[in-house]
C-alpha cells in the first residue's frame, strides 16, 4: 500500500528569508525517484491557504508531497531529513534589521 506525506517548509524563519531555487531540489528528487520510487511533488506558495487538499497553512511555505509504499516511510524520512535540513541551511538569506537612531 503506498501513502503520501507531506512537508510543510516556511519561507520566513527567525533565521532570514528562505529563497530555494527550483534545481536545489534535484538531489532529492533523485533520492525519492532513485533509492524510494517515490513520487515527490514540491510547491511554492507565496502566501497562506489550503492548497491541494490539504489543511490550511497560514503563512508562505514550501510544501514537499511523497507518495511511497508505506514500509519504506521510516527510512525515507531518515534519508531525505539532512538534505532537506542542508539546503534550507543553504538557502536561507540573513533579513537585515534597519539600525536604530
């Protein structure tokens, strides 16, 4: 049986801007297909709302679908976190905070 999971991403963290351009995503991509046969669909959305049926998300975000058998979520999950941790790492712009007078 497979099932699809879901990865909510915001775009505004309390370390900057998140900014992930869309090739960023290539290497995990390539894991889900490769290692997982996963299917693995990645959204941006600039704004708040429900999208693709799912529950509603009141800021921007990213949102990452997998669809995978189900014995093969754990060790998907484990494969997938550190890059997805890695690139956000890499793709987070500093917000610069005006000086004061």
């Amino acid at each position: 049986m497979t099932s699809t999971i879901t990865l909510v991403i915001p775009t505004v963290t309390e370390d900057g801007l998140l900014a992930i351009p869309r090739s960023a995503w290539d290497d995990i991509q390539q894991v889900a297909e490769e290692e997982f046969s996963a299917e693995l669909e990645i959204h941006f959305h600039d704004g708040p709302g429900a999208f693709h049926d799912r529950p509603f998300v009141p800021f921007a975000h990213y949102l990452i679908e997998a669809t995978l058998d189900d014995d093969q979520i754990e060790a998907f999950t484990e494969r997938i976190d550190p890059l997805i941790e890695d690139l956000i790492e890499r793709s987070t712009r500093q917000t610069e905070v005006p000086a004061a007078r």
